[in-house]
C-alpha cells in the first residue's frame, strides 16, 4: 500500500507525457542488452530529459568536464489510471550526490549505508596510510641493504595488506546487502543474493535501468520502454558519444536486470534465444568433452534462468551429470568456438594446471577494427571480474585479477586487422578488453558494441585447442576454422 511520501515522491519523479496516440505504445518491453530506436513515447522522453541537461548550469559544468560523463536512462511507464509518462534516472552518482531533483533514488537506503559508511572508509583510508609507510620503510631498508629489518617491514606489510582486504570485503559485502532488487511479480533479493556465492561486481545496482525498473515496480507503475544514453564529456577510454543510445552492461546488469524483469512480457535478448544450431560435440569420453560453439549461444544458462537455452541446457539430455562448474571455459555469447568441458573434479585439476603453465592451448582469431602496431607480444593486464562505463576501469593494479594472453598478426588489410590470441588465463571479457585498452593492442575486435562498434557479430572465434589427455596421456588438438 503507497504512504502519502510514495505519492509526493510520484509527483517529484513522474513527468506526464502528451502527444501520440495510445495506439503507440509498446506492447511489451523491448530487450534492455540490444540498441534499438525510441518509439514516438520515448523519444518524447529522451528529449525532454536532455533539454533538461542542456538547460541546467548545473549539469552542464558536472557533465562536461574531461571523462565526467554518464549513462541516463529514461524509462515510459502507464499508472493504474491509464496515464502515461517517463521517469529518469542516472548511472551511479551525479555530481557527487546519489539523488537529485527529479530522478528516481538509488536502490539502498541512504540513512542505513550513512550508518555504517563513513567509519568503514576511516578504517580503510587509516590502513591505507599505514600500507604506505610501510611501502617507504621497506624502501629505505632495501637501499641500506637491511636484510632483517627489511624481512620484519615486509611481514608487518602483508599483514596490513591481508587486513585491508578483509576489511574491504566486508564493507562491501555490508553494502550489497542493503541494495533491494525487486522483480514483477512482487519478490526481493539483495544484490548480494543475486550474485552469490561470488561477491557483486563494483557498480552492480547502480546503473539507470535498475533504478528505473525497481522504482516503477514500487509505484504500481507498468514499464512500457527503456533507453539509456551517454550526456557528457566521453570517458578516458572513449567508445561513449553524447547523446547516444547505448544497451545494458554485461557484467553489472547481465544478472540483475534478468531477474528484475521476470514477470513481465519482455522481448528475448539476442544472446538468449534459441540458436539455429546446437553445440557440435567433436570429442566424448568419461572424462572430458569438446565442444563447438555457435555465435549467439550462451555457454551457461545463468543462476536465475536455469532452463534458458545454452550450451549447457543442450547438452544435459545427453549428458546428465553435467553441472556449469565442469566448464573449464565460458566462451561470451557473442563469440563463438572450441569449449572444453570436464566431467569430474581431478580431470579438472589437472587440466587447469596445464593451462596455466602453458602446457595447454586454447587459440583464438579475431578481427580488430584498426591497425596494430607491432606483429606480436604478450598482454599482461589485472583486470577487474567485471566491465565498467569507461574503459580505463576495467584495468585495476590494486583489486584487478592478472589475465595474461599472447598474440600475433596473421594478417592486415585497409581497416581491420586479423589477429591470433593464445590467453593464459581466462577471465570474461579479457580478450576484448587486452585488444581495445591503450595498454593492449589499443583497438577494439570487430563488432564489439561495448568497447567500439556493434556490427553483424563479434569477430572472436576460438579456432583451436590442444592439451595432454590426463587420464590417457593422449595429447588431443581440435580445430574449428573460424567463420569469418
């Protein structure tokens, strides 16, 4: 039952539309992970809110500082009554601030993070502090040739590092559970929840679209339409243009918005409608399978959608004992290739042992929108779990995880560039990651609508893969000639 405070809220949020007819509006919520243009009652929208952002100093000095853009979204709602309007919203905080005139609220509880907040960032920051002169002191000892006390700062370094990252994952994890996430049917989970048992990746909760749909389900409000776009000055990695209509994020909104809208009539997202064709098995045994991916296939179905349709959804009529844990690897749905499978914990072992001591070999091909400098090398990049608005924050020399791939040029014609990729690790979205960041190769795979320009299909194909049998000591190599 709405409070008097949900109503005044309502007022200060709602902006009523006027203009086409009823005939217009949507049937059903278009899929949030793909761009498609704003029907007449959103476009209403979308100008509306950036005539907003044009016309308020404000915004304007927020916005248009170097890399201070940000994604907006505005989302075409129907109240019980029949009356149409749009809500908006902002993709984390804007001018420092997690509300702001007119836009929907984040999805925690201000006064309850407030709480517990400020000592959290205390006792991190004084530990911060101390990591640094410890840093320094360990300096000094090393060019005075100390051994001992060196030996002593570094213990006492470790530690301060252990318990930074203790201290660090706890707040977060007090943080995540304070996010609500409610769905159409009227159930909640915490973002923890959501995420579990691994940690929500930074950011997670915090896009437009979450705010948009969570505040809607909370005022009885139906979703007609839902657009993001980019206003502002482009982030440090660029790939975001003022104005333009950008999808929902992977990483972030991949897991939550799929159950956010569970209970309402929604289009399929390409990456989860059934494909032509089903994963070709090149290789079966007791042990392990090999696999052929088609492009638009997800590997696994996802925690919230166990039946969605999958590499793994494919496979388990015909081989029951399979779990998403025997995946040594998870191919992207955009990409396409060679997947290697395990069917029980030591095959898994050892085979991941051979992969990270290049024993083993999982090649891939793809085609980058640019030239590249130089005709091999090695990628060694800590990377965060997760994507991130810009770019430049995908790569984290303090929380990142190392994700090593070797690469070669096979061939260069005008504008694109093919090249080989050989990962040593395997971390979602890495390869994509080492060829467009100014670290990597510094330009984008073909297709890639998050890091550079959507095409007819990402061009990455994992083409090979060679390892040593470990039950038979066999060594085993599968192709698949990419199909581009």
């Amino acid at each position: 039952m709405k409070t008097r405070t949900d109503e005044a809220d309502l007022i200060r949020t709602l902006t009523y539309l006027e203009g086409p007819r009823p005939g217009c509006l949507p049937t059903r919520l278009a899929n949030p992970f793909h761009v498609t243009p704003p029907g007449p009652w959103g476009l209403q929208a979308v100008e509306a809110l950036q005539h907003r952002l044009r016309q308020d100093p404000a915004y304007r000095e927020a916005l248009w500082r170097p890399t201070r853009g940000k994604m907006f979204g505005v989302l075409v709602v129907a109240t019980p009554d029949g009356r149409v309007g749009f809500l908006s919203a902002f993709s984390g905080m804007l001018a420092g601030t997690w509300t702001g005139e007119g836009f929907v609220p984040p999805l925690f509880d201000q006064v309850a993070r407030d709480a517990f907040w400020p000592a959290g960032e205390a006792e991190l920051a004084a530990l911060e502090q101390r990591h640094a002169e410890l840093c320094r002191d360990a300096g000094t000892l090393r060019a005075r040739g100390a051994v001992h006390a060196l030996q002593e700062v570094e213990a006492k370094r470790a530690e301060v590092e252990h318990v930074r990252a203790e201290c660090s994952r706890a707040l977060w994890r007090q943080v995540t559970q304070g996010y609500v996430i409610p769905n159409a049917r009227g159930e909640t989970q915490t973002l923890a929840s959501l995420f579990a048992p691994k940690p929500p990746p930074g950011g997670a909760g915090d896009c437009a679209a979450p705010k948009l749909l969570a505040y809607a389900f909370r005022q009885g409000l139906t979703p007609l339409e839902l657009i993001e776009f980019w206003w502002g000055a482009p982030p440090l990695g660029g790939h975001r243009e003022s104005g333009a209509y950008y999808p929902a994020c992977d990483n972030k909104c991949g897991t939550v918005l799929p159950y956010m809208l569970q209970g309402l009539e929604v289009e399929l997202p390409s990456s989860t409608a059934p494909a032509n064709d089903g994963p070709r098995v090149l290789h079966e045994d007791p042990w392990l399978l090999v696999a052929d991916k088609p492009v638009g296939l997800p590997t696994l179905p996802g925690r919230h959608a166990p039946t969605r349709d999958s590499v793994l959804v494919h496979l388990q009529p015909r081989f029951p004992d399979l779990s998403s844990a025997w995946f040594l690897h998870d191919l992207e749905p955009e990409a396409s290739g060679l997947l290697l499978i395990t069917r029980d914990p030591q095959t898994r072992a050892a085979l991941q042992r051979q992969f990270s001591r290049s024993e083993a070999e999982h090649r891939h091909v793809a085609w980058l929108e640019g030239r590249v400098e130089g005709d091999a090398g090695i990628i060694d990049l800590p990377l965060r779990s997760t994507a991130h608005a810009s770019l430049e924050d995908c790569v984290d020399a303090r929380h990142g995880k190392r994700t090593v791939s070797t690469w070669r040029v096979l061939r260069r014609e005008a504008a694109r560039t093919r090249v080989e990729f050989i990962p040593t690790t395997h971390l979602p979205h890495a390869l994509r990651i080492h060829a467009a960041h100014r670290l990597g190769l510094g330009v984008p795979i073909a297709g890639d609508a998050r890091l550079g320009r959507e095409d007819a299909r990402l061009m990455l194909h994992a083409e090979a893969l060679a390892f040593v049998h470990p039950r038979t000591g066999e060594r085993l190599a599968f192709t698949s000639p990419a199909p581009f």
